[in-house]
C-alpha cells in the first residue's frame, strides 16, 4: 500500500505547480483553443506521469482501497492542496483528483460492489478512462431533486432507461466511459425513496450527445458539459449503483465530498485573481498615481483579503465535520461553504475583472472566465436559495433543541406581567 502522507506533502505540491504547471498554461491555453473540445495535449500524460512518480497521485481519497496509489488524505488534509490545485483549472488533473471523476471515484468506494470496482473504479484510479454525472434535467426544476423525471424502468434481464440531461461533464475527453444517472426507478414508492443511482456505458445503443453546452458565453473546451438524450438505453441489471430507491443517497456520496474541493479550488482560483489584482494595480496609472494608491483599488483589495480568510475558514472547518460526521451530520457546515465561498469568489473575480478594465473582458486574462465559473458555481451542486433553505432549518431546529424553554424570558420585556403596571400604582394615561 503506497502511503505518502508526509508533513511537506503540501509544500511539494506547490512546488510541482510553479515548476511543471504554471509555465505550461500559455501552452495548455492555445492547444485548448486550436484543437476539438476535449482533447488533451501530450505533455499532460507526462505530467501525469511526473506526478504519480512523485508520490502526488489520487490525492482526494480517504478510504481508497489498499491495492490503489494514492494518498489517503482526509478532507481536512486534502482541503488546502484542494486550493493550490485551484490555482489552475486543469491542475487536478494531473494528480488524478479533478470533478467529476473523483465524486464518481467517492461513490464507487463507498457503495460500489466488488464488480463494480474492478471494472468501472480500477481504471479510474488508474487514470484510464473518465466518467460524467447525469442529474439535473433541462425540463424540470431539479434544484428540487424529487423533480427529477428520467426513467429506470426494470425489464427483468436488464434496465430500461429514458431521459433528457444536461451538464454532463467529460464529454470529447479521451476514456470518457461511462455516466451516473439519477433516474426514477420506482415512481408508486414516498418521494425520497423513487429515484436510483445507475452506471450507463456512454457507447450503448440509444445514449445520445446533443450538444456540448456553453456557460455564460464560455465554451469550457477542456472538460464540456454535454446535453445527453437516454432513448430506450438497455443497461445491465448489475449497473445499479447503490440500492435501488436510494438514489438522492449515492448522490449524496458525492455532493458532500465535491462541495469541499469546489469551494477550496474556487478560493485558490480566488486567490490568483487577487495576486493578479495587486499586480496590475502596481502596474497601472491613472491622474497621476499607480492605482494601487487609489483609495476604491485598496477598498477591492481589503474586501477580497478578508473574504477569502472568511471562506478558507469556513471551508477547513466544514471539512473537519465531514471528516467527523459524515455527509449527513454535516449538511448544514456544508450548505454554508457552498453559500458563502461561491459569493466570496464572485466578488474577488468581479473586482478583479474592474481593476484589469478592458483586459479582464477577454480572454487575454484569465479574469473574465473565472468571474463566470463563480456566477455558475452559485447554481452548480444546488443554487444559493437551496443552501439558504437548508441553513436556516438547521439553524431553527439547533436553536429550539439548545433553548427548549427558551430565552427571551431572560432578556425581554414580558408585556403580560401586569406587575408592571399594578407595582407602578400610577392613574389612567389622560
């Protein structure tokens, strides 16, 4: 068993970054926009390869099996490399920890069967072959998971599976294999108990590509969102990914986990568009004075310092509550990350694009595409209202469970204590 959880773990890390990935952006860059959706230039297979001889591969695994390499970080350790590999959009990646792969790597250890593990997590691991995830629909409000209208029907010798998707990743990426689909499989059983995970093979008969979907007016040529029709796809009996009724479930498996490395990914990518901010404000002059020196560039800067402290705070410690409590014990400190870092993020990105002026509108900074990753990630893996929802319930219930009797009894006036009125011994108002 290959176990590299040593204390410079992170700080080889950053070293590899500014050593092999940083000065091969520009590179990544006009190979993405030259070539198909998708498509992988040859240096990131020997990147691969020098990050795996490193001891810096399959980093975001805590339970990883024992014939795997990898790290076996928890979230609390992984979470900070989680940042510095956010730094560059395709950096995780390298180290075999990139959505969706590694959510779908989460769901396979925790609930996948032994088959399923030599067949569909063996190779992923290995960074073989990639996979997407299939939930949100473009005809129904999936923000309500229970919405969620594609259909597992069970044909006895095999599953039957009909539905429309959009945002399924990975597609035009070499070894894209297959997709997890949240589908209703039995429509008559309680709301939470309907929907089923499954494994769908993207080559099957009736698995259908319509389109690769731009965000915001960017394409995201290197890892696209693909609208999917399933029409009348037989998938084997031995694909179902968890028990059946308990899709939202194995869902879940990957949510709780993705929503960490999100929101720390997003506040390092937060954390380079702060660098450049500072930067060009050094650089530029306007009336006289760099702009730096102007008192609104400093507000910017201030804001987004203390932002993202906030955020990496809040994040670290919603990793330590998965760590300790599982997905479900620590939904709430979860709900809050996703609601608070995408807002963060948002705001770093959109001050950075003001300082950068004309340049943060183009593609010559990577300031513009950042700002639409973090307005998109304010809707991916449930929309800000839904977290809200989530926080406030939790909130109201720890509140009533902490102070049963309550508190206002103790530090507000009581209006009904007539001993107010009778002590004062006072006459009628007139």
């Amino acid at each position: 068993m290959d176990d590299h959880r040593t204390p410079d773990l992170g700080t080889r890390l950053q070293a590899f970054m500014t050593r092999e990935i940083f000065p091969r952006v520009k590179e990544m860059n006009r190979f993405i926009a030259a070539n198909p959706p998708g498509a992988r230039p040859d240096f990131l297979a020997d990147l691969k390869r020098k990050a795996r001889d490193e001891g810096l591969w399959n980093l975001g695994l805590p339970s990883l099996p024992d014939w795997a390499t990898g790290t076996r970080l928890s979230n609390s350790a992984f979470a900070p490399m989680a940042e510095t590999l956010g730094w560059v959009h395709w950096a995780a990646e390298v180290f075999n920890c990139h959505a969706p792969d590694l959510p779908t790597m989460e769901m396979l250890v925790a609930i996948g069967t032994e088959e399923q593990k030599a067949r569909w997590l063996k190779p992923m691991l290995e960074g073989e072959v990639c996979t997407g995830f299939s939930m949100t629909e473009p005809e129904t409000a999936s923000s309500d998971a229970r919405n969620i209208a594609a259909e597992i029907e069970d044909r006895g010798d095999h599953w039957l599976v009909n539905g429309h998707k959009w945002f399924t990743g990975n597609h035009g990426v070499p070894g894209w294999a297959f997709t997890v689909l949240i589908g209703v499989s039995d429509p008559d059983a309680a709301a939470y108990a309907r929907h089923s995970a499954l494994i769908v093979p993207v080559d099957l008969p009736g698995v259908h590509v319509v389109r690769d979907i731009p965000v915001l007016g960017f394409s995201h040529r290197f890892r696209p969102h693909a609208e999917m029709v399933f029409d009348n796809v037989k998938v084997p009996k031995e694909n179902l990914l968890g028990a059946r009724g308990k899709g939202f479930a194995a869902a879940q498996v990957r949510l709780a986990t993705a929503r960490i490395h999100h929101c720390m990914r997003s506040i390092g990518g937060a954390e380079l568009m702060l660098a450049l901010m500072c930067e060009r404000a050094r650089q530029r002059q306007t009336f006289g004075s760099p702009i730096a020196a102007h008192g609104k560039v400093q507000e910017f800067v201030a804001h987004s310092r203390v932002e993202l402290e906030q955020a990496r705070l809040l994040t670290l410690n919603a990793a330590a509550a998965l760590d300790a409590k599982g997905g479900k014990g620590a939904q709430a400190e979860i709900s809050m990350i996703k609601l608070a870092v995408a807002q963060a993020c948002h705001g770093v990105a959109d001050r950075a694009v003001q300082v950068f002026g004309a340049m943060g509108m183009t593609d010559d900074s990577p300031a513009a595409d950042f700002l639409a990753g973090m307005r998109a990630l304010r809707i991916y893996d449930g929309p800000d209202e839904v977290h809200v929802r989530t926080i406030a319930r939790h909130e109201f219930a720890a509140q009533s469970a902490a102070y049963p009797e309550g508190l206002m009894r103790y530090f507000c006036t009581d209006f009904s204590d007539e001993s107010r009125w009778r002590a004062a011994g006072g006459g009628a108002a007139g």
